[in-house]
C-alpha cells in the first residue's frame, strides 16, 4: 500500500504556465490512493480547467471564499489536511504567502492550516533569481514551510534557464517523504558544509567550488526526520530555523566548531569542502601585486574527519564524503579506512551533473559493519541532492545502536 494511501492533501494552484504539470501531480497523487481537494486560484483557471481537476479527484474543484456550499471553506479545507501543496507557486503567491496575506482561497487556507505545507514553485528565471523572491522563499523556509526548487530548464517562450517546475515524479517523490516518520526523533545530528577560505592576506584566499547544497540537503532532511541538528556551513543558503547554524570560515575554525558540537552527536556528517593546505603565514595588509609574484607557502590544515574518528564515542556514528575524479572505490575505501568513519559517501565530481554545485549528485556508499568485519557498497544513481541526502540517513539510521535508542536520549 502506498504511504500516501487515505491522506487529505490539499492540492494548490496558482496561475503560471506550469499549473498543466499539476494536472499529474493530482493524477499520481490520486493513483496512489491520496484523497485531493484541488484549490485553483483565479489566474490559473487561464491555464487550466476545473473539469479537468475535479474529474481526477472526484472532487469539487474551490476556487472562491464564498462558495455558497461552503461558508467557510478555508477553515475547513486547512484544518481538514494532512498537507498542504502549492504547485506551482508563483512569484506573487509566495510574497502574498510570506507577507501573510489571506486574498483569496488558496492564501487564506495556508494561513489557516496547522498541516505541513510544500511549496514547488515554478517562474521565469529572472523572476526567480530576484531576491524579492529568494527572501520571501527564505522567511517561508525559516517558519517551516517545504520547498521544492524549480529547475533548470526550458521555459514558456523558450528561454532556457531556472525556474521550471520540478518534474512531477520529484514533486511526488517529496510529497512521500513528508509521511516518512521522524525515525531520527531523539537524534542529535552534525553535519558540515560548504568549502572554507584559507586567507593568503585579508581579500585573498584559497577556496573550492563546493556551494553548501549536499550538506545543507543533509541538515533539511535530518530536521525533517525529527533530528536536533547542528549545521556548521560556510555558506549562506536559506535553511528551516529549527537548525541551530554555526558559521565559519577557514578548516580551522571548523575543525573548532565540530569538535565542539560532534562530542554528543549521535551522527556526524562531514560532507564540507575542507581546503586540503592553507598559507603558513597570511599577510596582514593586502599583498601588492607591483612587488611582483608572491611566493605563498603552504602547509595541510587539519584533518577534520581523521579527528573526529580519533575521538568518536561509542554508539556515535560519523560518516565522511570523499570527492574524486579516478578510481572512486579505491580511493574511498583508502578514506574509509584511514580517517575512522563508518560510513563514506563518494562522488566522482569530474562526471557531469555530480558533485560540486550541482542540484544533483550520484555516489558509491561504503558502510563499515563491524559486526561482519566487512564493507557494503551501495550504489546510488544520479538524483537530486536531497534524495540522496535521504538515502545517506538511511543508511546511518540502519547502522543504530541495537537497541534502538539514540545516545543523546
Ligand atoms: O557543496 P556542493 O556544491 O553541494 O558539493 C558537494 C560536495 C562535492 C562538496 C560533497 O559531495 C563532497 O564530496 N564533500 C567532500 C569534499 C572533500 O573535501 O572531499 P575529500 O575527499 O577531499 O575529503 C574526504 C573527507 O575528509 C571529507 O568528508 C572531508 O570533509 C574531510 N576532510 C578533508 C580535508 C580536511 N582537512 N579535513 C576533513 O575533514
């Protein structure tokens, strides 16, 4: 039976070019047993047709506030819903959300629902890249509200670019998670991310590529799972609130903040770019570049993860990334190994679509089982970061102490 089998979703659409995709979205959520009550908004009837909604769901189709059937329908739909999806959201649908607006059907059941809300919104990529936007999207994530970004791709009238609905599978996909139980309630989980600056003088440094959204990917689903996380990133990308955020810089200052935070973890994640060598000796003042070349010497920073496994209590699990370009087993079971960790999640960053700054990424995962003295590798195909994120803390939540209690309990 389907998880989504006899859930009340509210099914939200507002007017863009992508409120045809919705018409799937309703169709699968249907087929998998979901019973939907589909919200048009007044601009997406130029895009879409009731009929074709309501034939789906057998359901009536509300649009207005004053349905004469119903007095008050948002009330009722909101607090009749075990979620709530927006697909798409609009630009003006999520400042009309954000600001707190009621002006129409959908706004007003937002505002009266205690049921968890996912917003997949879809615009043109100028629209989208606004940071009118990105805040709006930001304060929403920070209250709680579940995000589907949009992707890259063909948009009405040709453009290529950001901002296309999520393909329907995926939307689909995250509806399921939602009504994946908090199996990591109880659970305190580190995790790092991004790259960090090792300054050669105060506006230069060496740095990476990494952008943050596989270790943020991790914290969001942990968060959504019921873990307390910690979240110790040298990026600044928009993240529920409920994740206490550490910001740092340089391997130095992460080394300090992890050690600090992983020391009653129950699950540590190092999935940061941690800059392998750092200047021995940062200039005070700006290096002047009419003195010619300068020669900057270097030194290894700390190995975070080799530290963490050094000092790991018992029952913690600690699982590392590994980012490579040739012979991703060997070199991964090599990391495996030498820094101590249980698990180790390895990318080939020169394949495309994998790795550094992509949505996507595709990883071997190479579990430690003590008990058997042997390792598993799982395979994992391209997907999106955060579905990736979800099969890492399964893997993690398998490797739990068998009593089944979290150590921070
Ligand atoms: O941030 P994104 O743009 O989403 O990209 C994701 C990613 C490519 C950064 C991520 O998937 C990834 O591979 N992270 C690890 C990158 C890395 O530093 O790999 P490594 O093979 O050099 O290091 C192995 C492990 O040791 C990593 O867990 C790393 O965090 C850790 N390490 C490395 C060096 C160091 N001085 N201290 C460490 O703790």
């Amino acid at each position: 039976m389907s998880i989504l089998s006899g859930r009340r979703i509210v099914l939200g659409v507002s007017g863009g070019i992508a409120a045809y995709k919705a018409v799937e979205v309703c169709r699968r959520l249907v087929d998998a047993g979901a019973h939907v009550s589909p919200v048009l908004t007044e601009a997406s009837r130029h895009f879409v047709g009731e009929t074709t909604f309501s034939a789906l769901a057998s359901e009536p189709v509300q649009t207005s506030l004053w349905d004469e059937t119903s007095p008050i329908p948002h009330t009722k739909l909101g607090q009749g819903a075990d979620l709530v999806v927006v697909c798409p959201a609009t630009a003006r649908l999520l400042g009309t959300y954000a600001a707190g607006i009621a002006n129409d059907l959908l706004t007003a059941t937002l505002l009266a629902t205690r049921a968890p809300v996912l917003v997949c919104p879809a615009m043109h990529t100028e629209m989208w890249e606004h940071p009118a936007v990105q805040d709006n999207l930001a304060l929403l994530l920070s209250r709680g509200v579940h995000v589907v970004a949009p992707e890259e791709g063909r948009l009405a009238g040709g453009d290529i670019g950001a901002g296309r609905l999520a393909d329907p599978a995926v939307i689909i996909e995250a509806i399921e998670r939602m009504f994946v139980p908090p199996d990591l309630q109880g659970w305190k989980v580190v995790v790092s991310s991004g790259g960090t600056r090792e300054a050669i003088d105060p506006v230069r440094f060496i740095g990476n590529r990494s952008s943050g959204k596989q270790g943020h990917a991790i914290a969001a689903e942990a968060d959504r799972r019921g873990a307390k996380v910690t979240l110790v990133t040298t990026v600044d990308r928009p993240i529920n609130q409920s994740i206490i955020q550490v910001r740092v810089e340089s391997a130095e200052q992460m080394r300090q903040a992890m050690m600090a935070a992983a020391a009653d973890a129950d699950l540590v994640v190092m999935a940061a770019a941690v800059a392998d060598f750092r200047p021995v000796a940062p200039a005070a003042d700006k290096i002047k570049k009419d003195r010619g070349v300068p020669q900057v010497i270097l030194e290894p920073t700390p190995d975070i993860l080799a530290a963490l496994g050094v000092v790991k209590p018992a029952g913690q699990i600690l699982v590392g990334f590994a980012a490579e370009t040739s012979d991703l087993r060997e070199n991964a079971l090599g990391k495996l190994t030498r820094k101590g960790a249980d698990v180790i999640v390895a990318n080939d960053v020169s394949a495309p679509l994998v790795g550094f700054e992509h949505d996507t990424n595709q990883v071997i995962i190479l579990v430690r089982r003590a008990e058997a003295d042997e390792v598993d590798i799982i395979d994992v195909p391209l997907d999106d970061k955060r579905r990736i994120a979800a099969v890492v803390l399964d893997v993690a939540a398998s490797l739990r102490p068998t009593d089944g209690v979290a150590r921070s309990n």
